[in-house]
C-alpha cells in the first residue's frame, strides 16, 4: 500500500512550516485590523432577517469558543462578513446561494437567482 501525503502533512512540514506561519500570521493581522476600521453592525441598524441570523450563529459560536489565540480573528470574521452581507449585495448574492447549496435551514432565499454577477439562474422553490 502506498501512502499519500495528505495536504495536512504538506503544510506543516520542512521549510513550508515556516512560510505559512510567518505570512498566516501577517493576514490574520490584517483580518483584524480591518474589522476594527468598520463599524459593528447591529440588529437595530440592520434589516435583512439573515443578519439577524448570523449574529445569532455568532453570539453563540463565540460563546462556545475555547481557543483564546483564536478569538480575535473567529470574531472579526464574524464582523467582516456580517458586514459584506448586511451592504454589499454581490456578498449578499454569493452568500444566499452558498447557504442555499449547503441546505442550511431557516435562512430566507431569493425566489429567483438573477445577477448581473451569475452566469446563470435558478429558481430558489426548485430546491427540496
């Protein structure tokens, strides 16, 4: 049986270690420091029912979380992409349809998936 390296075992080994550390490192700085030059979104200046989920699935992912080195960047994720959904409607767009492939429950759906930026459309009520 041959043993095949798996992508896991590629990052983490030789001189790729260091690479990826180093410049992980400079993004999820990035990451953070952009979040923190945007204003945090809130139910009350919000009205799209999804953001209001997702700030949901945030208050309690964030109060599950344990990795203390990874809580500024999880939370600035968080913020970044309420953020995108809540004014940019191409994110809004790739996001509704994102969540539409993975089934997630509960969330609204467009009745048509129409965009200047989709090559193609589809009717949301043909999903089951």
């Amino acid at each position: 049986m041959v043993e095949t390296e798996t992508y896991r075992h590629k990052m983490f080994k030789g001189i790729l270690r260091g690479i990826v550390q180093r410049n992980k490192s400079i993004f999820v700085k990035a990451i953070i420091k952009y979040a923190n030059s945007i204003p945090e979104p809130t139910r009350d200046d919000t009205f799209l029912p999804n953001i209001h989920k997702m700030m949901g699935w945030r208050d309690e992912f964030l109060a599950h979380l344990n990795i203390p080195s990874r809580f500024d960047v999880i939370e600035a994720l968080f913020k970044i992409g309420i953020s995108e959904y809540a004014h940019d409607t191409v994110y809004q767009f790739f996001i509704d349809w994102l969540f539409w492939t993975a089934g997630v429950k509960d969330w609204v759906y467009p009745n048509r998936w129409e965009s200047t930026y989709w090559n193609t459309y589809v009717r949301a009520k043909e999903r089951k």
